[in-house]
C-alpha cells in the first residue's frame, strides 16, 4: 500500500507503521498531487517497489477556500477545483489502464455532502466535489465491463483537524445530532474497495448522519 503525503511526512510515516502493526505492507511517498507529473512518479514508485500494477487508488487529497460568490477570488476558485478534482482526474486517468489490463481494480473517490446539497459560502468546494460525483458516475460506465469499479464516498460532518474549528451549532442541521468519525467513514471505504462491491459501481455512499436524505 501507498501513503501519499505533500509535506506531512511524520503523519504519513504513522500511518504506515499502524499498517505494519497490522500485519500489511506500506510505504510513504511525497508528491503534489497538482502537479501533472506527480501521478506517473506515485505510481512509478509504487509498482517498482511492490512489483505490481497498482489495482485499488483511493483519492481522498482535498483543500476548502470558503467564501461567497460576490467575494470568492480566482485563486481561491482555482486552487480548490486543481486539488479537489483535477488530481483525482488524473490519478484515476493514470489507474485505470493497468486496471483494465488486468481485469480488475478499484478506485473510491472522496466526494462530500456538499456536492449533492448547498452550502452557502462553498461554491468552489461544492462545484468540485459534485465534479468529482459526475467524474466517477461516468468513468464507472466507461471500464465496468473490465472488472473495474468506481465509487465515491461522500461525508458530511466529520470530526478531523479540518473541522475542528467550526461551530458546533452547526451540528443541529445534523438529523444524527452528531459528528462523524474517519473510522467510519474509512469502513465505507473498505467496503467498496473490497471484492465484496464487485458488482456496486458509480454509486455514492453518503456518510452524513442523514444530512443528504
């Protein structure tokens, strides 16, 4: 398994040693993912060193510049759309060839609740993800008769460093009344890059605690 990181390299190094912890095989590999290069040298180093094609790519890189549409700048607009769905277009462009060689593969996309209902304040945020959703609903069709799924897991409010600074008042539009966990959201992952969602492509799993319904 890969562990891609930007500039956290500690973090990423943890995780890999939770993997071995584990019982699994891990490394950690620096790149950015804007940079159009960056999706041959990730996958380069990764095949070289486990001597396979790379047949599960979980995109989950994400960055949110918030503000309203009168105020929101290009730069801001810019940035997020680059980070939040241009790099997983590319990666999954650079995935899907050795996937559909081999016949098989599995590639989950982190979407967000957010690209399936408004949030004022987040048009770039939300125009990426709901991007994102489009992104893997058409490139499921595209390789399902290979063997190859794609899926996108779409979280509503999770408790992470990102947004531990929101209010938590906010957590009344929640029907669950609560923030989610990365765990729980990582078990959805599990599920649809295991042999078990063989036959579930081009869905959405919204982890939102009712958010979306």
């Amino acid at each position: 398994m890969g562990i891609n990181y930007r500039s956290d390299r500690e973090a990423a190094e943890r995780v890999v040693d939770q993997i071995a912890g584990d019982g699994g095989e891990a490394i950690a590999v620096g790149a950015d993912v804007t940079d159009s290069g960056a999706p041959d040298r990730l996958f380069g180093t990764l095949e070289d060193h486990f001597g396979a094609p790379v047949l599960a790519l979980v995109n989950n890189a994400g960055v949110s510049r918030d503000d309203l549409v009168p105020t929101l700048g290009d730069e801001d607009w810019s940035t997020v759309i680059e980070v939040d769905l241009t790099a997983a277009f590319r990666l999954t462009r650079r995935a899907l060839v050795p996937m559909m060689r081999a016949r098989t593969g599995r590639i989950v996309n982190i979407a967000s609740v957010v690209g399936l209902r408004a949030n004022p304040g987040q048009a770039n945020y939300a125009a990426a993800k709901a991007g994102l959703i489009a992104l893997t609903k058409t490139a499921a069709v595209e390789v399902a008769r290979r063997g190859v799924t794609v899926n996108a897991v779409a979280p509503g409010w999770i408790a992470t460093e990102m947004t531990a600074e929101l209010s938590k008042d906010l957590l009344e539009h929640v029907p669950a009344r609560r923030a989610g966990t990365p765990e729980e959201v990582a078990g959805c992952v599990r599920f649809l890059a295991s042999e078990e969602a063989s036959y579930v492509t081009g869905a959405v799993l919204t982890v939102d605690g009712g958010m979306a319904a």
